[in-house]
C-alpha cells in the first residue's frame, strides 16, 4: 500500500495523456503517482501533428519538429477549379515527439511524481477513494484514479451505443523517386482520385496525408476518416501505392511504416462513475477530424486544478470524481461532442465526389471558422451557426446528403437535446 494515508491521484498509463494529466496533477502540489504498463520513457510510435496557432496559443512552439506554412489540401475535379488546390493560410505543424514527451516527463520528475512501472490489474473503491492492485499484488491506494491507459481503457465505463467508427492510416516514412509533395509543402488531405477506377470509387473514399520531412525524407500517408468497420490496412496500403504508382512515384527506401487506428465516435464516458479518465479513455478525440494532443494540452490544467481544490476542500470518494467529470466534460464541450458525432455520422455515408465537395466548402469557410471547428474552440452557438453557414454555402448534392438521415443522427440528435 502507498503510504498510510495513501496518494491524493493515481493516473494509469504511459501515453500523452496519463503524462500530460500527471504533470498537472504534480504542479497543483499534490501527492500523485504514474502507472504505467511500460517505461513512460519509452519512445512513442506515432506521429503527433496540430496547427501552428494551437501551440503558439499554449507558449510550446519550440516542441514542433517541422512547421509549414504551405499548407494545402486537393479536393479533385469539380471542386474549387481544375485540380481542386486549396491553400489554408495557416501553419501546421509535427511535435518532436521525443520533446513532447520529455516536457512532461521534466515536469514530472521536478514535482517529484512517483513512477509504478506495473500492470494495473484490479480496482475497488470505498468512501475514501480506490485502490488499484497490480499484477504483482501491490495495492496502491488514492482519493481518485485517473484512467488514461488509452482508446480501450482498461476500468473506465463507456457506455454501448452502436458501432465505433476507425480513423485508418497506413504511412511511409521514407526517400522516393520524385518528391510526392512540393518542396516544403504540407498536404492535409489530397482527396483527388484521378488514379482509382470507376468501381473503386464507389468504395470508401481515402485521402493523402503527406508532407515533407526536409532532407529528401517525405512522410506519406493513406487515411480513411471515419468508417464502421474500420477500413483495413491492407486496402490502405494498396491504395497509396496505386496513388503514387499513377504519379510515377517510386518508394526507394522505407524508414518507418505508420500503421493508424483508433476510434473516432465513442460514446461520452459513465459521467457518474468514481473513476476518473483522460485522453483516448475519456472519448477526448475530437469526432470529426481525429486529433486530441491540443486538447490535452487546453484541458489538462483546468482538470487539476479543479480536482486540486475539490481534494483540499475535503472532497473523496465519489463527490471527488464528480468534480472531476463536471470540470473535464461540462454541458457545454457534452453539446459540442454530440454535434461532432452527428456531423460525422453524416460524412461517414457520403460517397466520393461528396466528400470532396463536402471539404471544399469547409475549408472554404472564413478561416477562423473552420479553424475553430477542427480545434473544438468554437462556443456552442458559434458552432451551430458555422455549420448552418456550411450547408448554405454547400452544393446541392452535399446539402441533399446533410439532409437524408442514413445512420444513427435521429438518436444522437435526441441525445443532444437532453444537454
Ligand atoms: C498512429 C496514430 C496517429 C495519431 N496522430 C495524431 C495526431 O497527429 N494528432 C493528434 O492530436 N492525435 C493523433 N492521434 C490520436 C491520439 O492522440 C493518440 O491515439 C494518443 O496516443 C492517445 O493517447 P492516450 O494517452 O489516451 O492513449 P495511448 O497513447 O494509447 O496510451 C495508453 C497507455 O496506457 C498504458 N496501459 C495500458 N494498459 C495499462 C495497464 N493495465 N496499466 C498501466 N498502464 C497501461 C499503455 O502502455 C500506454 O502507455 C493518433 C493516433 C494514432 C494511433
């Protein structure tokens, strides 16, 4: 058992969200401990890309390795002219991932934060808080747990509403034959699907995520944004190749493959639960674009300190969690979640060429805007109007797809009217 008295936090698992909610945890000044299944030192697989403003926003520009101010992304024949080439006007950028996870790791290590490299295997709660027992059979005791051992958390509840749609990727890290993408260019989605035949495109649709990496290196990558199933890799990886086959592009040497998937619609987590969570595990990934490194970085502080002060106020068991759960997922972010998880449910029935369509009038938006929506900053209201503002400046087409309800939008709309 930790202590007599035991931890004020115990946060589970290894990944950018059980480090960055530790970190803040310890420069609140309370007693909290990590645990993880591996070593948090450990260097992390994949690739963590975010917009220039959102780390300018958060003072942390200098944990960028790349940064481009080329930002494009191809909306194909029929969109915005010949090729469909569409320029963002912003930057976007990949963090060091080594930096990223030492930042926090630094500020882990200067709290003083206790490390448990173990399997979290068991957890029991009583009025004071919960214990988790390891495989090994130590128990550690706290006034609240933090699940954050990923996209299928090992304790935390959430509850069944259908099936989770995949964000699917397969990429290549490596040297080619000609450069997939201009010199110093950013390429967020290259929808163009000039290379695939007629009964492929009935299919579901993929886009390019590509950029470069500088040094003749480029990072090139296959994604399907959202599908239920999931699409597989091997599809992916035919498709990109079929992609750079049709460009007269050759892969001469591989550095790194990037194999892609995680759940993008999972319901909102058991808010009643006296277990708290964080990241993939409390369904933080923004439903209609994939990425939750900025929002871990915006929420992470004010889950702290919320929980600082509820546990010097005296708060346990279960209350503790509440505070917890009210300051991580208030009605306001609940609302603009279930508006996200209706707008995909819609993107996920669009065929190709409305698809494409669909992202050419979005990118097309005030650029704020659309910023805005995809950093989940927009207030409810905003939001709303945004996405009343898209469909009017939509094809028709696209406005006739936004409006056949096809999958679950009736019951998540009901859902939503309850916030
Ligand atoms: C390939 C890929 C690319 C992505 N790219 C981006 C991107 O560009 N931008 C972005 O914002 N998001 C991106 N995401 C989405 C999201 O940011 C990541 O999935 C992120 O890693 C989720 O972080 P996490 O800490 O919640 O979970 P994870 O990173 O999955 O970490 C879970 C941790 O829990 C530990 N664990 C598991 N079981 C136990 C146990 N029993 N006891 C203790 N510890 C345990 C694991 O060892 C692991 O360390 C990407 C996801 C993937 C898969």
């Amino acid at each position: 058992m930790s202590g007599p008295a035991g931890l004020d936090a115990l946060v589970l698992g290894g990944g950018p969200a059980a480090l960055c909610i530790t970190a803040e945890l310890g420069a609140q000044g309370l007693d909290v401990a990590l645990m993880s299944l591996r070593d948090p030192r450990a260097p992390w697989q994949n690739t963590f890309g975010i917009w220039g403003e959102e780390v300018d926003q958060l003072g942390l520009q200098h944990l960028l390795g790349h940064r481009w101010s080329n930002t494009v992304s191809w909306f194909g024949s029929g969109c915005l002219g010949d090729e469909g080439r569409l320029g963002h006007g912003r930057d976007y950028g990949l963090f060091d991932k080594a930096a990223l996870q030492q930042h926090w790791l630094d500020a882990i290590a200067r709290d003083g934060v206790l490390c448990i490299e173990s399997q979290a295997k068991s957890l029991s709660h009583d009025s004071n808080g919960s214990t988790i027992t390891t495989s090994d059979g130590a128990a550690h005791h706290a006034r609240i747990v933090i699940d954050a051992t990923g996209h299928e958390p090992v304790f935390l509840q959430r509850p069944n509403d259908g099936l989770v749609a995949g964000q699917a990727a397969y990429g290549v890290v490596g040297r080619f034959s000609q450069a997939p993408v201009e010199p110093g260019q950013f390429v967020l989605m290259d929808y163009r699907c000039d290379h695939l035949s007629e009964q492929q495109r009935q299919g579901p649709p993929t886009f390019l995520y590509a950029m470069d990496l500088g040094g003749g290196r480029f990072f090139v990558e296959e994604t399907s944004l959202a599908l239920a199933p999931a699409l597989s890799y091997g599809e992916l990886e035919r498709r990109l190749h079929q992609r750079l086959n049709h460009r007269g592009i050759a892969i001469e040497a591989v550095e790194h493959v990037e194999y892609c998937l995680f759940p993008m619609n999972p319901a909102l987590p058991d808010l009643s639960q006296q277990l708290l969570g964080f990241g993939g595990s409390a369904s933080m990934v923004h439903p209609a674009s994939g990425y939750m490194v900025g929002s871990l970085l915006r929420r992470g502080p004010g889950l702290a300190a919320a929980l600082a002060e509820a546990i010097n106020d005296g708060q346990r068991g279960r209350d503790l969690a509440q505070a917890g759960w009210g300051n991580l997922w208030p009605a306001e972010l609940r609302r603009r979640h279930g508006l996200y998880r209706f707008g995909l449910e819609k993107l996920m029935r669009f065929d190709e060429a409305q698809l494409r369509a669909f992202f050419a009038a979005f990118f097309s938006l005030p650029n704020e805007r659309w910023f805005g929506f995809l950093a989940n900053t927009l207030p409810t209201p905003t939001l709303l109007q945004t996405m009343l503002q898209l469909f009017g400046g939509a094809s028709n087409p696209v406005r006739w797809g936004l409006m056949q309800p096809k999958g679950r939008e009736l019951s998540l709309m009901g859902k939503m009217l309850q916030w």
